[in-house]
C-alpha cells in the first residue's frame, strides 16, 4: 500500500470528503487535522486527504462530481 494524496482541504470540508470516500469503498485518511490546535489556528491550515495510491483516480472522480 502506498498512499497518495488526493489534495488539501478546509478541515471540514477534509472531514465530509473522508466519510464519502469510505462510504464509497475507499479508505481514506486525513492528515495535519490538529496542526496547530495549540495556538488556534488549525482551521487555517489545510488538512491533506490521504487514498492508496491505487484507488487514487476513483477518489478524483468523486471529487470532482461532488464539484
């Protein structure tokens, strides 16, 4: 398994996308989703949604038809 990234989001936006991905089959994770909770900007820092690098062209077509 070698993972990809699929692209970078809001920290919602990473979480909604993470919870379709599954719901489609795709195993998906987030990362850097607390990155700077300390200082209160870890809703300005785009969380990277990470697929397998083999389910990574299904993932864009998600995306891209959710628009």
């Amino acid at each position: 398994m070698s993972l990809a990234e699929l692209g970078r989001f809001s920290r919602n936006e990473a979480m909604i996308l993470v919870g379709a991905l599954e719901a489609q089959g795709i195993p998906a994770i987030a990362f850097d989703e607390g990155a700077s909770i300390a200082d209160g900007s870890q809703f300005l820092i785009p969380v990277r949604v990470m697929v397998d690098a083999d389910d990574l062209a299904d993932a864009r077509a998600i995306v891209a038809a959710a628009g």
